[in-house]
C-alpha cells in the first residue's frame, strides 16, 4: 500500500512540513493523534504500514525535541538571544 494513502499521513506531513514554530505543537499533537486513532483499528503487525507508523513516531518525537522543546528554552532564556564572544 502507498503510504501517501494512510489516513495518518496527511497528519503527519502537515507537522513535518510546519515552519511556524506556534503552530508546530499542534501539527504534532494532531499527527501522534491520527497515528493512535489508525491504530485503534486492527493492522497487520508486521506490514508496510506499521513499519510506517514507528518512523512516523519517531520522527514526530525527534521534531519535537528539536523544533519545539528547543524553541521554548531558547525563548525562556535571555542569555540565549545575546550573541556569544
């Protein structure tokens, strides 16, 4: 199955592809959000589409470590605007 054809994916595409970095929560949450509800339905454990899913996870968790977390402790942090040297 093409995974352009995965409910999800869409979801997911729309987190990966955000350059707000206000709207990017949200991105992920609806994309983590799509993966469980497609995973409430039965799907074969070891096909294309849940091997799909924990990339999806996994790259939505690296996303957010990096795009999110990253931007709330650099906002929280004035030391992180002044230049350095």
């Amino acid at each position: 199955m093409d995974q352009n054809n995965y409910l999800w994916h869409a979801a997911y595409w729309a987190a990966v592809c955000e350059t707000d970095d206000e709207q990017m929560p949200g991105r992920i949450l609806e994309a983590l959000a799509a993966i469980e509800q497609r995973l409430l339905s039965p799907i074969e454990p070891d096909g294309e589409e849940i091997r799909a899913i924990k990339n999806a996870q996994d790259g939505l968790q690296g996303l957010k470590a990096e795009r999110v977390i990253n931007v709330h402790r650099s906002r929280s942090d004035p030391a992180s605007d002044q230049p350095s040297g």
